[in-house]
C-alpha cells in the first residue's frame, strides 16, 4: 500500500524542491497539490467548509510548473494534481500541459480532475457553474483523443475541433491516469465512464459510495479492480490501513498544512509510522 502527501502549495511554505526531495527520502509515493487560477475579490459562494476562506485558495503555485520542479528532483515520487479544474481550461492546451509533465517526469503524472465548487471562478472562465460537469467531461474524452490518436478530433456541445496534431503523446498508457476528486452519487457513473482512478475524501458514506461504484462499473462491462483508489484520509492504526486495502484501497493520501520546512519536516516525520504501516499491507 502506498502513501502519498497533499498540500496547497505557496511561496511561503517549503519549497518544492525541498518537500520534493524530503519526501521521497521518506517513503512517500506521491505529492498532490490543488488548483485555483484565482478567488473573484467579490463572491457570493460560501467557502464550503465553513468561516472565511482560508488566503492558501489563492495563493497557492500553479500547479504543473510546480509538479515539474517536483518532478526534476525525484526519481520515484508521483506527481498528481488533486485536483485541476479542469472546466477552466481549453482541453487542447490542457492536454499537451499534462502529457509535457508526463514526458518529462517519465511517466509519474497522475491526473486528479475535478469541476470546482466556487461559482464565480468558473464563470470568470465562461464556464456555467450548471454545466461544469458536463464541459468537463467533454474535456476528459478531447483530451484523451489528443493523448492517443495521431489525427484527433472531437465533436461535442462544450468542445469542437476537427482533426489536431497534439505533441508530445504521454508516456503512461494509454495516457495518464484521471483520478476523479469527488464524492457525490453522480460522481460514481463519471468515474466509471471515463476515469481509471477515483480521489476521494473518505468520507462517512464512503463504503455506500465504493459499492455504487462497483455496481456503474459493472453496468460498463468494467471491474472495480481497474480503479485506482487514492484515499484522502489519516489513519490511525495499521489494522485501519489494512481494512481499507482490503476494499481496494490502494494508497492513503495524507494532508500537509501549508508551512516553512522546519514544520512541514516535523509533520513528515510525524507519518513515519504510517509509511512503516503501509509497507506492511
């Protein structure tokens, strides 16, 4: 079982290249870092989590230049964006942004998407916060078409272009792995449909959801076992870890607080025992 690590990345917290280094010389398998290309000064969408929205929402890296430095000093470490908003973004430029990383990481890219949940960010990128699903699934199928097909084209209702030339092709196969960040009923036929990995937060209806997955997998003629789960979670035993693995959980994704190095060192080691739990599984 593997561990991995997700923080909001910001000018004032550990750098890349030291988090990057340090945590592969930890044993972590994977770094995910969030997106927000910017928070509107004026808002009527709540903060979900309730209070004022924390400053790290806009403050924080864009997130594949900072996966590539991360990529540039580790040999191992998986790179993953948890996740890219990815309605917010033309899928052709988007496609070659993601499959450069790939390329250049030497197939370490893991791509967690999701629609976004601040309406008015979205609309500043002309994009319905009604609609945010659907665009991004047309976004998903014209990126993969550019990922492996010489002469891609695709024909939607939010996307349209007649055959492209896309380079370069990822090195993953078929193309980098899409991890949906999501949690909701909806969220499992999505997944089911176009992804091949599944970046939840675990979440109380965690077991039901799991099981509505397997059953939209099977709808498709695919099996459970062809989604990677990377579950957002802080266990607190070797036997949690275990039970999790034992409903396909295949790695644990642990939160990094957004800080200098000296406390984002302290909380790495703090997982120490987490790591030793998980290579045990």
């Amino acid at each position: 079982m593997e561990v991995g690590l997700s923080t909001f990345p910001t000018a004032y917290a550990i750098s890349a290249v030291d988090l990057a280094r340090e945590a592969e010389a930890r044993g972590f398998a994977s770094l995910w870092v969030v997106e927000h290309t910017h928070v509107p000064a004026s808002r009527r969408t709540p903060y979900p989590m309730g209070g004022e929205l924390p400053s790290i929402y806009w403050e924080s890296f864009e997130p594949f230049t900072y996966l590539a430095q991360v990529a540039a000093v580790t040999e191992r470490l998986k790179v993953g964006t948890g996740i890219c908003l990815v309605p917010e973004h033309h899928p052709i430029a988007l496609a070659k942004r993601a499959a450069s990383l790939d390329v250049l990481s030497g197939g370490r890219f893991l791509f967690g998407v999701g629609a976004g949940w601040l309406a008015e960010e979205l609309e500043n990128h002309g994009v319905a916060f009604e609609q945010r699903w659907q665009v991004l699934r047309e976004h998903v199928l014209a990126m993969q078409a550019c990922w492996t097909q010489k002469d891609a084209e695709f024909h939607g209702t939010y996307v349209d272009f007649d055959p492209v030339w896309v380079e370069p092709k990822p090195i993953s196969r078929p193309h980098p792995p899409v991890y949906v960040g999501a949690t909701s009923t909806w969220a499992m036929g999505r997944i089911a449909e176009y992804a091949q990995g599944w970046y939840p937060v675990h979440v109380p209806e965690f077991d039901e959801r799991l099981a509505q997955l397997t059953q939209e997998c099977e709808k498709r003629g695919r099996s459970i076992e062809e989604i990677d789960i990377a579950l957002l979670t802080q266990p607190s035993s070797a036997d949690q870890l275990a039970a999790l693995h034992d409903k396909g959980v295949n790695s644990v994704v642990l939160s990094l607080p957004t800080l200098d190095r000296d406390a984002s060192l302290a909380v790495l080691d703090g997982y120490a025992a987490i790591v030793e739990w998980a290579q045990s599984v």
